[in-house]
C-alpha cells in the first residue's frame, strides 16, 4: 500500500514539529541546569562537585524528555 503524498507531507511536518519542540525543551533545560547550579552555589550548602552533579542530573532529565517528545 503507497502512501500519498499527503500523507507523507503531513509525516514530515509532525516529525519537523517533534524535532523543534524536543530541541526546545533542550534549551530550556540547559538554562534551568545553569540556575540549578547558580542556586546550589548560592545556597553553598553543597561542594562544588555536587553542584555539578545535580546540574547534570537536571541536564539528563531534560535530554530524556527531549527523546520522549521525539520518538
């Protein structure tokens, strides 16, 4: 069974809008792990090598989301 072209067109267009909307949630993300770790360093509660790891734990979620919306 073919596609029409249609069908195809209208394929791609969600999978574009899936791309930007993924790629979206990454940028926002990367400014939500700077604040992360601005308030962590803030707060200095925390040595600086856990403030980086929370920054990257906030990175991680936010890159999963990103495939979540994507595939």
């Amino acid at each position: 069974m073919a596609l029409g072209a249609g069908s195809v067109q209208s394929a791609v267009t969600e999978q574009a809008q899936q791309r930007r909307d993924a790629r979206d949630v990454r940028q926002d993300t990367r400014q939500g792990s700077r604040d992360t770790k601005q308030a962590c360093r803030a707060a200095n509660q925390k040595s600086n090598a856990s403030c980086r790891h929370d920054k990257r734990e906030t990175k991680q979620q936010g890159r999963q989301t990103a495939r979540d919306i994507k595939y």
